[in-house]
C-alpha cells in the first residue's frame, strides 16, 4: 500500500504461516490420515521453497536478501 519492501516482507511471512495453520486444521478421523496430511503439507513446502531457490530473482521483493 505504501510501498514499503518490509511490511510487505512481513506480511507474506504471516500470510504463509496462516495458510500453513489452516491446512493443520483439517478435520482428520485418525493419526494414519494426520500423517498423510503433514506429509502433504511438508511436500508443498520443500516444493515451494525450491522453486524460491530457483528463481530468487522472481521473489526477491519478498524475501530477506
């Protein structure tokens, strides 16, 4: 809004974590489908964060570089 690398920094940092809480609050019935469910969560993870590592230059506005 105001153009400021920092807060939007921040706010891509806070916004990444509500997403990941949201996923968390799935309603599983048992441990077999909770595990499956953080083995999801941590695969779109490590995928998101190579694909950052690949091509910093895409994220570097919302990165701390």
């Amino acid at each position: 809004l105001w153009n400021i690398g920092e807060l939007l920094k921040i706010g891509g940092t806070f916004f990444a974590l509500y997403i990941i809480e949201k996923i968390i609050e799935i309603p599983v019935k048992s441990q077999v489908g909770f595990a499956y469910l953080g083995l999801f969560v941590s695969g779109v993870i490590y995928w998101f964060c190579m694909l950052v590592k690949s091509n910093p230059e895409a994220f570097r506005a919302y990165l701390f570089f």
